[in-house]
C-alpha cells in the first residue's frame, strides 16, 4: 500500500508541475530592421552638348560594398520639359554601378539613381546643367550690378531678388521686354555663382509665353550668389544685369 501511495504521489506532483508550465514565445529575427543600404552618387555638376560623361553610384551597406544589387536605373529628366529617360545601369572594375552618358539638348537635368537592394529602394538626386560650351567669350566684360550692355536696342530685364534654402527646387522667372513689348524667342541664360567660389553653373532658360522665361535651380549651398542674367537675340541685342539670391 505504502509503492501504491507513493507513486500516486509522484503522479500527482508531476500533474500538477505539467499544468504550471506555459510556453515561451520563440524569438524571431522578422522585426530586426536591416541596416541602411547607402549611395554615393556622382554627377557632373556641368557638360558640354554632345560630350560623353560619366555618372556613377557606389552601394554600400555598413562597410560592405553592394555588388549584388538587384537593379540599379538612371533616371535622366529634363527640368523644364519633364522629359525623362531610364538608362540601366553596369557594374564597373571599381564596383560602381555606372553609365555613360551625351546629351542632345542643353538645360538643366535631374540625375536620379534608383538602386534596388537587400529589400531596399534608395533614390537620390543630383542636379547637372548642359551648354553648349560657348559662355566663356560672352562673358569677358562684367557689368557693374544692375547694368546692361547692348549694341542696338536696349531691353528691359525684370528679375525679383529673393530668399531660398539649400535642397529646394527654386523657380526662377525672368520678364524681357523691348520697347513696352514683350520680347519672343529671345536666348535667355542665367550664370550663377557664389560669392568667393569660382564655379559658374550656366542655365539655359525657356521661354512660358512671350516675354517670360523660367527655369528651376536647386542650390547645394548656404551663402549669397549672384545670378547673371544674359538676353540675347540676333546680332543687335545683348543685354546681362546681375541680381543677388540669399540661400539659407
């Protein structure tokens, strides 16, 4: 009687451990957040119209290098026209993704690399401005600020100075008239510099209807720039003004 009650003692404890016992969670790692995949993209800042260039983007994530991207595109988009163009991008002997590139038209372009990796997308933009590599001898004279230089005709040039901030796309407008009339397929250029750095962007202008040109600049840096403001058009009209632009 004793092994009898002794084993049903044993049982008994055994039950009761068994329904004390729950079960803990198994830990996965779906929640673990991947660390950020990084690119480093490479634009020009300027290019001459029909010259070969080079863009690039170096993937990277923590302090490995990304060669194992499963799409790297190069968006190519015209600023004015909204013109774009994706351009598939090669890995190169320095393990950048890398395309070359010639430009048909000139203006102001977005370079947008969208580079798809480790479940990632990251897409970020540069700006390049296209001439035809002609600016440099129609600028030898610098006018005082706010005045013009002309052969024949004097146009009016009406620019508004401002205030903007560093990454944003800035519209910026330009009025030309001559004589009290709006002045029509006139070549408008804006040289655009800050103050103690020698880099000129050049911008080519279109024309939104008779008489206003436009076009978006995104500017990279704190400081006061000058924009240099060239109208042209035939041999008889060459007007510059300089206006300032405060970026914050």
């Amino acid at each position: 009687m004793k092994q009898f009650f002794l084993i049903g003692s044993i049982l008994g404890a055994i039950l009761l451990s068994a329904c004390g016992v729950t079960e803990e969670p198994i830990k996965t790692t779906s929640d673990e957040v991947p660390e950020m995949v990084e690119v480093d993209l490479t634009v020009p800042q300027t290019a001459i119209l029909g010259e070969e260039i080079t863009f690039t983007a170096a993937v990277t994530q923590g302090q490995e290098i990304v060669e194992d991207a499963d799409e790297v595109m190069f968006e190519v988009k015209n600023t004015i026209s909204g013109e774009k163009e994706m351009i598939e991008a090669s890995l190169n002997d320095d393990k950048h993704y890398a395309i070359n590139y010639s430009f048909e038209t000139t203006g102001t372009y977005d370079i947008t690399s969208h580079v798809a990796a480790r479940n990632l997308h990251v897409m970020p933009t540069k700006q390049i401005i296209v001439t035809d590599g002609d600016e440099d001898s129609e600028t030898n004279e610098t006018p005082a600020h706010g005045d013009t230089h002309h052969h024949d005709q004097a146009a009016t040039i009406e620019f508004t100075e401002g205030t903007t901030t560093v990454g944003k796309a800035t519209l910026l407008v330009t009025n030309v008239s001559l004589s009290g009339t709006p002045l029509e397929g006139a070549r408008v250029r804006y040289d655009i510099s800050r103050e103690g750095d020698d880099h000129h962007a050049w911008l080519e202008v279109s024309e939104l209807e008779a008489g206003t040109y436009q076009t978006e600049f995104t500017f990279t840096e704190l400081g006061t720039y000058e924009i240099e403001i060239h109208v042209t058009k035939g041999d008889d009209l060459h007007e510059h003004v300089i206006k300032t632009y405060l970026v914050e």
